[in-house]
C-alpha cells in the first residue's frame, strides 16, 4: 500500500511537472476586458494613442448612417454595428487593447495568440454581394495586431485577420471565428478588432452583432506532447 501510495503521489508530481511549460500559456485565462459587452463603451477613436487595458473602443462610425454600441440581441448584450445605406469602406467596429502589465495583462514575444468572436445578421447583406460572396473586402472582420498604434511602443508587424466571405449565412444565426498569430520580438501590447465594412450596394441598413470574443494564448503543442508522453513513461520506469 505504501508503495501505492508513493507511486500516485510520483504520478502527480510527474504530471505537474510536465504539465507546468503548457499550463503558464493557459494561467491569465481571457485577456479582454469585458468579452461579452456587458459594460457601455465611452471611449471612442483611441486609435492614436491606444488605450490598454480600458477595454472596448468604438472604431470610425462617421459614414452615412452608420451607428455603433452595446446593444441586445435575444436578451443579452451584445456590440451592434448599423452600416447605413450606401456606405461604402467604413470599418467599423469595437477595438480593445491589453498588455503591458496593466491589470496583470502581459504579452510574451514567441507566444501565439487566439482572438475569437461570434456574429451573426438579422438583415443581410449588400445587394452587389448577397451574403458577401464573390467580394472580398466586404464582410465581418477579426483581425489581432501587436503594438499597432500604440504610443511609445514599436510597431512589430505581426498581423492576422479573417474577414467572413462565405455564401449562405443564415439571418439570426450565430457563426464562430477564430484567427492566430505568433507575438514577435518587441511585443508588448496585442490589440483586437472586430469590424463590418461594406462596399455602399447595399440599399438599406445592415446589421451584424458581435459577442462571445476572447483572446487566449496558446499552448505549445510540444508541451501538450511532453505531458502525454511522460505518463506512460512513468509507469514503465516504475514497473522495471
């Protein structure tokens, strides 16, 4: 019994240890502040400086017709963007920046990062492309930089974004993105922005609801690999 006991005590010390390199990536969780919108925005254009760690500002929203904010949809908040009629090149929407320390917030050059988001419609979508197909610069934008506009700090390039082209969304219904990115050498900051732009086709107001975002690191696939493979290791060693 006690080498059962010593040998289950060992199991977990092994996979604490292995498991510990995977888990730091994991440790700060959600880096945004407010994912769901649950918090009226006040902060608008922060582009030049960026604000970190305040979290969401409104991007742009001069076009003709065009309006931005926390609004609800099915009871629950969430960040519309209303592309009036006619407006054309607009990219609109909610911005966030995190990093630097603030609120415990910090971005490690070599880390890959994950920004999430849901959206969906209740109107459709330009007249000249029907659920945005066959026009690649219209559509719902994810889109995560590092020390983009941000004062003092350099610009390190890393850049990934998806923008939503694909036939058939269905109105009302919630779709889930996702895009990611390695943090370079001299990031600091990651900044996160979701946006609707359109091409000025469309005849009528359009909306599209954003929630649900996230930003996250990942964990390396070589750490996941260690923990997977030092178990059975264990077991052996033991058992000789």
């Amino acid at each position: 019994m006690k080498m059962l006991h010593k040998m289950i005590g060992g199991l977990f010390s092994t996979a604490a240890v292995l498991a510990s390199a995977g888990l730091t990536a994991q440790a700060q969780g959600n880096l945004l502040v407010d994912p769901n919108f649950s918090t009226q925005i006040t902060i608008t254009q922060p582009i030049e400086p960026a604000t970190v760690g305040d979290g969401w500002a409104s991007i742009n929203g001069t076009g003709p017709g065009t309006s931005q904010g926390i609004s609800s949809y099915s009871g629950s908040p969430a960040y519309l963007v209303t592309m009036g009629a006619g407006d054309a090149w607009d990219f609109t929407g909610p911005y966030q920046a995190v990093g630097a320390g603030v609120n415990g917030v910090t971005i490690t050059p070599g880390q890959t990062y994950m920004v999430t988001v849901s959206f969906l419609t209740t109107t459709g979508f330009g007249a000249g492309e029907p659920n945005w197909s066959g026009n690649i610069a219209v559509g719902a934008y994810l889109q995560l930089e590092f020390n983009s506009d941000t004062t003092g700090l350099p610009e390190v390039g890393s850049t990934a974004s998806i923008n939503n082209t694909g036939a058939g969304l269905l109105l009302g219904n919630w779709y889930y993105e996702s895009v990611t990115a390695v943090a370079p050498a001299g990031a600091s900051v990651a900044e996160v922005y979701l946006a609707f732009m359109e091409d000025g086709n469309q005849t009528a107001p359009e909306d599209v609801y954003f929630d649900n975002a996230s930003l996250t690191a990942v964990p390396e696939p070589a750490s996941l690999a260690l923990l997977a493979l030092g178990l059975p290791l264990f077991f052996i060693r033991r058992w000789k």
